[in-house]
C-alpha cells in the first residue's frame, strides 16, 4: 500500500511539472487561477471505514460531498470543507458536552491600533458565537485595548508582555506564552483552545465543527502544490529540520484541547530555544516549528483553508464559504521597532 501511495505522488508531482513551468511564465494572477486545478490527493475512506474521530458529530460528516478537495487524511483525520457538516447538530453536541473556548491573540507595538479592534468585533459575530469564550489578548500596551461589548457567557483578558525588538521574535516567543497562561489559568475553565494571529477579519461561521482534540490548518497559498514546494525549512542545523512532511500547515490559526495546544506549543518553545543556543533561526520561525511538530504528532482534525484565506489568491471554484479573511499587510510600517 505504501508503495502505491509513493507511486501515486511521482506521478502525481510528473504531472505538476510541465503546468508549473508554464504558469511561470504568466502573470500572478494567472497563476494562482492555474494553481486551483492542480490535483488535490483524495481520502482514502470508503463508505463503511472509520475516520479518526475526535466528538461523535464528526460522524455524521458527509466526506463525500466534496470530491472536488481532500476531505481526510492519510491517516483518518478529517478535512473540515463547506458542505460537509451540519452546523446546528455540532452546536447541539458541544452545548450538550460543555464545550469552552478560550481564543489566544498577540497585539503588540503597532499591530494592536491596526488590527486588533476589527478581529475583536469580527470574532463576537462568527466565532464560536453560542459557546462560553474568553479572548485572551496579550499586548504590551493593554490601555489600548478597546472596550468592546459582549454577551454574559463571553469574558475578555487583558495580560501584559513584554515588547521584542524584532517581530520573528514576537511571534516564536507566543509559543512559552500561550503555554505558561494554559497552565495557570485556561486549564482551570475551559476544555478548548484557539491560537490566532491578530491581523485577520471573521466573515462567517467560525463555529463548533471546528473543535478537535488537535486542529490544524491547511496554508491557502500551498494546499494546491506539490510537497517539493512546501516551505518547509531544510536546514539540518534547526530543530524544525523536515526533508518532507504531510501538509503545509499556517501557524495563523491553530487550536485542540488545553491539554494538546499546551504540548503543542511547549515543544515548538523547545525547538525555539534550541535554534537559539545553536544559533540557528528557522525558516519561518514559529510556523516551522509548529510543522514539525504536527509532522510527528498528527493532527485529529484539518481545517481547509476556507478557515484562513487570502483574497489576493483570486478565485478558487473549491473555496465556498471563506470564514477567516487575512486583513491588509502593512508590514513595511509595523514591522518597525
């Protein structure tokens, strides 16, 4: 079987090839259109086999109703598309179980007046809207932080860090963070977290179905290529070292339960520190960390990157309902010490 599989990815990267070289040659936005009709590798379960499964909602989830995209892993995970679920039976089973959110988000230096607001208000009317959540917001600046008004069973936290001079250093240092406020407080009230970057806008229902005891997100700028493509760093010096992997995963958005995030980011903080004291920096810092992790611990559940993308990708006949839209980069005035 295993050989069957590999037999399937050279041909199927045999196939990219020729469709690579020529999209290279056209414009950007012909080649993000070119891109969508890449072949997408398809699930593997047939009707009457067992995915993994987190919650009994996800067996209810039609893998079948989408065979245009990847709809589970190699390893019996779900992919989690439009079409797939019913919404109201994944809210009635997490209502029922007492599910509990807490949402994690970093806005420090400049990137609190830019974007902070917006993700807030976003997030009250999309995320997880009938379950108990506390957005944890960590900010060097919490005076900033705007008032925003919510419903009795939503609590806002405001906790201070400290300011790094370099933003790659803010974003590897979230990992001790998020940990160390999972083992003093989030542990203690709620079952679920979700770790986000602050410069995104909810635009639809970012809802239960997306809850697992470990959830990854699919890159909306990789899910397409082939695994030659994925970014992954290469060096052997880092820790994040990886010659190839399952997906390429966006560190923007990732979450499980309190017990799986806290393992999660503690072994990308250990990867983190061991870069450091080798004098090494991944690729891409924390995001390459949190793909080698996922490469060795496989995740429970896959978002698709409905839940995180990027409109200047352009159109995509297999993304239906995009829920979480990157807002617009200013990194040449944030990014600024």
């Amino acid at each position: 079987m295993r050989h069957v599989y590999k037999a399937k990815s050279i041909l199927k990267c045999v196939f990219c090839i020729p469709i690579l070289l020529y999209i290279s040659y056209l414009t950007p936005s012909s080649v993000s259109y070119l891109v969508g009709w890449l072949p997408m590798d398809k699930c593997s379960v047939t009707h009457g086999e067992k995915l993994r499964l987190d919650k009994s909602a996800d067996a209810t989830l039609d893998l079948w109703s989408r065979t245009d995209v990847q709809t589970c892993t190699s390893w019996g995970a779900p992919v989690i598309w439009d079409g797939m679920f019913k919404p109201d039976l994944y809210d009635q089973w997490h209502k029922r179980d007492q599910s509990s959110v807490a949402l994690t988000v970093f806005a420090v230096g400049r990137y609190l007046d830019a974007y902070l607001g917006v993700f807030l208000n976003s997030s009250e009317h999309h995320f997880m809207v009938d379950l108990p959540v506390t957005y944890y917001v960590f900010t060097d600046v919490p005076e900033k932080v705007p008032n925003i008004k919510l419903p009795p069973h939503r609590i806002l936290k405001v906790i201070m860090v400290e300011r790094h001079s370099r933003w790659q250093d803010i974003s590897m240092m979230r990992m001790r963070t998020i940990s160390d406020v999972i083992e003093s407080d989030i542990r203690h009230h709620y079952t679920h977290v979700f770790c986000f970057d602050v410069d995104q806008v909810f635009t639809g229902r970012f809802g239960s179905e997306a809850l697992g005891d470990s959830v990854a997100l699919l890159h909306a700028y990789y899910y397409r290529l082939p695994k030659i493509m994925f970014p992954f760093d290469r060096n052997p010096k880092s820790s994040a070292y990886m010659e190839t992997g399952d997906f390429y995963y966006h560190a923007a958005v990732f979450g499980g339960s309190w017990q799986s995030v806290k393992a999660m980011t503690e072994a990308c903080y250990k990867g983190i520190m061991e870069d450091k004291e080798n004098n090494v920096e991944a690729l891409w810092h924390d995001e390459s960390h949190l793909n080698k992790y996922l490469w060795l611990h496989k995740p429970t559940k896959v978002l698709s990157p409905e839940y995180c993308w990027d409109l200047k990708i352009g159109y995509r006949s297999d993304i239906h309902f995009p829920r979480l839209l990157w807002a617009t980069k200013h990194y040449d005035t944030l990014r600024i010490a």
